[in-house]
C-alpha cells in the first residue's frame, strides 16, 4: 500500500514539476497554427512580436495590424488615416496541466494552457470606454476555445449610431462552431432598453466564409463600382460554406423597447444523413430546414409600422408614380447647389469674402441648414466685416434656390413614408384575417417554417 501511495506521490511530483515544462514547448510549437486562424483577411493580422518560454509560464507580445478603413464605424471619431493601426497584446500563458472552469459557456476540462490577454488599444482609436476582456484555452486533446468580451463599444457618435453595445463570442476553430451574444441600449435616437441576442454557428466551411467574406470586404472598398458582379460571386460562394449537419442557432433575441418587446428564436440547418453538397443558391434554399418562433408586442405594432415605411425600399415603391418629378427636382437642387459653390469661390477668390466666412458658408451648405439659419449666419457675418451687404443678398438669394427642391423632396418624403405605412398597416391586417399571425393576450406571434420547399405560417401555406 505504501509502495502505491508512494508512487503515486512521485508520479504527482514528475506531472507537476516536468507537465509545465513539457507543456510550454508544446504551445510555443504549435502557437503559430493557433494565431493562424485569425488571419483570415487582408485587413486584419496578428504577428508574433516576441515569445519567451519559461518553466511554468509564458509571455508572448504579438501586434494586431489592422487596416483603418475596415474599422472607421467603429471609432466615434474616425480620421481618414491610411496609416495601420497597431494593436498590442500581452500574452501570459500558464502552462499546464490546469483545470478552467471560471469563464461562462466553456467546458470543466483538464487544459494544456490558459492565455491572459491584456489588449492595448493605441491613442489614435477613439474608443476610450471600451473595454476588452479576453481569454484563451487550449486542452490535451488539440481543441482550442477563445472567450472574448467587448463593451462600452459604440457605431459612430450621432443621434442615429447604435450605442452601449456589449459583446460576448465564444469561439472554437477546431470544432468549427462559434457562439455569439450581443447586448445594447441604444438604437438609432431611442433608447431599446436592452437587445440581447445569442446565436451560435456550427459544422460551416470555415475556409469558404474567408472567401466570402473576403467578397463582401470587396464590396465595401469598391462600393457599387462591380457590385454585380462580386454579388453574382457571393451567390456561387454561399453553398459552399454548408455541410452536412451545418447549423444556426438563434437561441434568443430580446428586444427591449418603451412600447413593447419582440422575443424570438429559431434554427436554421442542414440534413446530417443524406446530405447532397448545394452547387446552386437554390439547393442551398431548398435543402434546408427553418424555424423561427416570434413574439411581439401589440402596442409596439405602429412603432414598428412607422420604422418600416421609412425604408428605402418601400419609399421608393410607393414614389415610382413620381419618379421623374423627383428626379427634375434632384438635379434642380445639384444644379443650384453647384452654382452656389461656384459663388462662394469666386468672393473668395476676389476677396469679397473672408476664409473664415468661406468655410461657415461652406460647412453650412453641406449640412444643408434651414433657410433662416443661414440667413442669420450671413448677417452674422456681415455685421463681422466678413462680407459686404451686397454679397450678403446674392449669396441668400442663391441659397434660397437650394432649399426650394429641397423642401419639396423632403414634404414629398413625407407624404410617401405616410402612404407606405397605411400599405403595411393593410397588409398586416390581412396576414391577421388569413391567420398567418395570430394574437395572444397582449402580443401577436407566429411560428414560421421552412422545409421541402413549403414555407407557412401557423401552418398554413404562404404563397
């Protein structure tokens, strides 16, 4: 009995003192094909700074190089900077054998090593209360999970960005699968209360989602220059990303909002037996399996109307009578916006007008501000010695003719978002008379599916 309490002591000590050591070579040697997995595209990259190994830990310095165009709608003052960003993160690797249990969504398992990162994000990104909280684990069995938090992030800084958002990812590249929670409190210029969102991805072709997006990141940078073509691209590369037993999982969607809540979730997923790799976005459609279980409130039902019709498209669907109207009115409006610079640069020029007065003049025609706010800025700076009274009329007189098409499209804007939203109160009445949604208590709901090629609601054939 001694003899095995004895060995089994020594066995202890052996794992405990040369388990760190043996471990932390085998991280550094497969630390590379860890990172790897991140740089996945040309405008995000991670490079190994430094690494040193030590018998119980590691440290490793590693830079986050990231093209700033790709992230301008993050940054509440972005630049037009074409200079990289240059992220830093400090890694300390505790070697293992170890036993992580502390991080929510990951597994209790014995692990070959915990990653701490601390992520320095440098003073040329404005994001001063973000807050970034990361952690890494690798187990003996080759996987590899990565908890990451983002917080206090925000998509630009006026009344219509999207604020106080909160993000959770749970990412495991060996078993394909990624989970995702996201969290805000803002929306546009109201405030939502709480948006809570848990989505999780399994079993895609994680090669094919590179590429894919790889092509929307072309879209973005080329804007509609060779939109259809890339577009006719992302149709080829959308059945590649699925296999067999591929899967989404929108395990909750809560929106919080001062009317009402609209609580959803569903699955999207493809056959695991039997399954036939899509070669055409069709097959892709048709051999799928959909559910989606939504909620939502009564009294949140004009809110959502009102939202609704002030979408391009259904604006654009309700002004197609008009259409050349609009279109006289638009070039009317460039034609007298073009001629009211060519004004200002010509006082300029000749120094009938200040600089000062030319840049108040031109920020003011840019943002394109009410008539009589224009006017007192004139008399402002006429008052200032900046312009004569003479040039004070020419250049109202010319703004005025910028603002007349101006407020016809706008009244006209109107009046079609009126329209549009008395076409989606009609419609949705008659999904409720069909039954395609149905009312419970104080909410409307509906549970929507997809299989075969049958699409219902509340099981009944939409058509």
């Amino acid at each position: 009995m001694r003899k095995i309490i004895f060995s089994i002591v020594i066995f202890l000590i052996i794992v405990l003192v040369l388990g760190p050591f043996t471990a932390g070579i085998l991280i550094q040697k497969k630390y590379r094909d860890l990172i790897s997995f991140y740089n996945f595209q040309e405008n995000i990259h991670i490079n190994i700074v430094s690494y040193q190994r030590g018998w119980l830990s590691s440290d490793v310095v590693l830079t986050l190089t990231v093209n700033p165009k790709y992230l301008e709608n993050f940054f509440q003052d972005a630049d037009d900077s074409t200079i990289p960003y240059k992220i830093i993160i400090k890694q300390h690797i505790q070697h293992g054998p170890i036993l992580y249990r502390h991080v929510e969504n990951l597994p209790d398992i014995l692990g070959l090593a915990v990653l701490q990162n601390k992520i320095i994000i440098p003073p040329e990104i404005n994001m001063p209360d973000v807050k970034i909280q990361s952690v890494s684990f690798a187990s003996f069995l080759g996987n590899y999970f990565n908890y990451l938090q983002i917080s206090g992030l925000s998509f630009s800084d006026d009344a219509d960005g999207i604020k106080n958002i909160t993000m959770k990812f749970w990412i495991y590249p060996t078993e394909r699968r990624f989970n995702g929670s996201v969290r805000l409190t803002q929306f546009a210029d109201k405030q939502v209360g709480f948006i809570n969102v848990d989505m999780s991805f399994d079993k895609f072709n994680v090669s094919a989602m590179r590429r894919l997006l790889d092509v929307y990141q072309e879209i973005i940078e080329h804007g509609e220059i060779y939109q259809g073509q890339l577009k006719q691209k992302i149709s080829l590369l959308l059945p590649t990303i699925v296999n067999a037993g591929s899967s989404i999982h929108l395990s909750e969607f809560d929106l919080s909002m001062p009317n009402g809540k609209i609580v959803a979730n569903g699955v999207l997923e493809w056959p695991e037996n039997n399954f036939l790799p899509p070669s055409h976005l069709r097959d892709l459609l048709m051999s799928a399996m959909a559910q989606l279980n939504l909620k939502v409130s009564k009294n949140l039902l004009p809110d959502l109307i009102q939202l609704a019709a002030t979408m391009p498209d259904f604006v654009r669907d309700v002004a197609k009578p008009e259409r050349n109207l609009l279109i006289d009115a638009r070039n009317e409006m460039e034609f007298a916006g073009q001629r009211n610079l060519l004004f200002i640069g010509y006082f300029s020029d000749r120094g009938y007008i200040s600089k000062q007065a030319e840049d108040i003049l031109l920020d003011a025609q840019k943002n394109l501000i009410p008539l009589n706010e224009y006017i007192q800025a004139v008399k402002n700076l006429f008052l200032d010695r900046q312009i004569s009274l003479v040039v004070s009329y020419q250049l109202c007189w010319q703004y005025a003719q910028i603002q007349k098409p101006y407020r016809f499209l706008t009244d006209r804007v109107v009046a079609y978002q009126q329209i549009a939203a008395k076409q989606l109160r009609e419609q949705f009445d008659r999904l409720l008379k069909k039954g395609y949604v149905n009312e419970s208590n104080a909410d409307y709901v509906a549970i929507l599916k997809w299989s075969d090629g049958r699409f219902t609601s509340n099981n009944y054939d939409i058509k």
